[in-house]
C-alpha cells in the first residue's frame, strides 16, 4: 500500500491558460488559483504541492513548479481550463469571464494519497472541486481553507455567472477558512457592505474570513475584523491577486496568528501585483515590503 505524502500545504485546483483583455491591451499568461498560490507559498519556504488538470502541451507550468520547489500530481486531459478575462475599465474589479474548454473535475482519489498541514481549494467554476474531495480533506483532519469564486461562478455556455449556490451552508460548514472577493461576497450573502457580509459567512462555520478588495484585505477572526491596504507601485498583474492573497494567507497561518498572516497576504500580494504572472519576488523583499508599509514587528 501507497502511504501518504506530506506537505505543509495542498493547492488543489485547475491550471487555467488566461487571456487578459483591458484598455493597455491583450496579454496571455499561465493562470489559475493553484499556481498563483503555490508560487507564493513555495517562495516563502513552504513545502507545497498542486492537485490539478491540464492538457499536455502546457506541462511547461509543471517544469516552473519542479524549478521552485513545488510537486505536482497532474491529470492530464484532452485541452486545459482556457480562461478569457476581459477588464473594460482600469478598475481592477470590474470585469466578465468566459471560458472556452474546461480541464474537468478533480475527485476525491485525486487526493487520497496525499497529507498537509493545510489545503487550499482554489477552483476556477462551479463543479471543478466538489464537496466530496473536501469530505476527502477532513477526513484524514487536515483544515480546509476554500475560495469562493469556485462555488459561485457558474459557466453557461462560455461565460461565467454569478449564481445562487444552493449548498452553501452545507459546504461552508466543512471550512476552516473562507476567502471571497466584495462581488462574489454580495453575490452569495446579497450583502454589499463587506463586514457583514463576513458576518453572515461565518455564520455558517468558517472561523476565518479573508474578504479582497481593490484597497486590500479585511480579514474577520475570532469575532474582531483588521483591516490591511494593498501598496503595489504599479498595477500590472492584477489577475492572480486573490488566489496569492489566499495562497500566501493559509501557508502563513501555519507559523503567524490571523492579522499576522493578512499583513504577509497583504504584501506578498503587492509585489504580485507589480507583475504578470505569479510572485517571484523573495522573501527579503517582502520583508522590506512590510518593515516600509506595514509593521517591522512582523517582518521577521
């Protein structure tokens, strides 16, 4: 029998391959929540690994994991998850999806195998990741920390839709942490104001909420919320921004208690933002990040 390999930290998810589409022009990248995450992670000295699908042609993502530490157990399937995202305007947190081929699902088999410290679920739609492979995680007692643009996006035809999740309360009861952005959050509460829609999220089980918006990240833990500002130099590489947010935040909770964590999250996701593609900056830099802009208590 197989025995188990373990990691600080499990990302599960889709690869997708993304066209990114705003008034600077068109760009294509390597995306998807598991590799914006497990990039960060990794480069903060974690030991991680990704769950995921993808077509063969596009196993240079996997030679980039192997490069920085990060195993993989990979499917791979007829066409990867292909991602169009389109801004209109510079705001970063308006914009429409579609997608033209998906990857598929990832099961609970797909983890059976594996133990971690911490999983991370970061889906691209409705139906990648279901709650079998999270009853899968809490089975064998690893905490589950899950984005809600999985669960909430559902695609219809080729574009992505923000609709009702009818398990919700079933599913966010088996999560230790829950991240969502201001949309999806007012999309699956009806709350636009973000505390209360953290409220009503925690509600219904997690014991940590981690809510992103174009300022930054209000997190809401053991009943009091902190605020953390986002402080990139530039915005070029706003697509990734929560999946390294989350990504980053999980990983650091391992060793930093919440707003300790958020305060990395935060930074880390910065210097994301100043680029495309996923975080490659070190660890020195994201000290520096925070001695300059946020507290030099928690730099070290």
């Amino acid at each position: 029998m197989d025995s188990l390999r373990s990691y600080d930290v499990i990302y599960i998810g889709n690869y997708t391959k993304d066209t990114i589409i705003n008034p600077t022009g068109t760009r294509y990248t390597d995306g998807g929540a598991v590799n914006y995450a497990a990039h960060a992670a990794a480069r903060l000295g974690w030991k991680v690994a990704v769950v995921t699908r993808m077509a063969a042609e596009d196993k240079r993502v996997v030679d980039k994991w192997i490069q920085v530490g990060i195993d993989s157990y990979v499917t791979y399937t007829p066409q990867s998850t292909l991602m169009n995202l389109y801004y209109p305007t510079l705001d970063p947190d308006i914009r429409t999806l579609t997608v033209a081929a998906t990857a598929g699902s990832i099961t609970a088999p797909d983890v059976q195998l594996l133990h971690a410290r911490m999983a991370v679920i970061g889906s691209s739609l409705r139906g990648e990741v279901g709650l079998d492979v999270i009853h899968a995680l809490r089975l064998k007692g690893i905490p589950v920390a899950a984005d809600m643009q999985g669960f909430v996006r559902v695609l219809r035809d080729v574009t992505l839709f923000y609709e009702p999740w009818p398990e919700m309360p079933e599913h966010l009861a088996e999560i230790d942490i829950l991240k969502s952005d201001a949309v999806e959050a007012e999309a699956l509460t009806g709350e636009k104001d973000i505390y209360q829609a953290a409220k009503i999220f925690a509600s219904m089980g997690p014991k940590e909420i981690i809510l992103t918006h174009k300022d930054g990240v209000l997190l809401y833990a053991n009943g009091e919320f902190t605020e953390t500002g986002f402080c990139p130099s530039q915005m070029i590489g706003r697509s990734g921004r929560g999946d390294t947010c989350l990504g980053t935040y999980a990983a650091m909770r391992l060793a930093r208690p919440p707003a300790e964590a958020a305060v990395w999250a935060a930074a880390v996701t910065s210097l994301k933002m100043e680029k495309l593609g996923p975080f490659d900056s070190s660890i020195a830099e994201v000290q520096q990040l925070i001695r300059v802009k946020y507290d030099p208590r928690l730099a070290d």
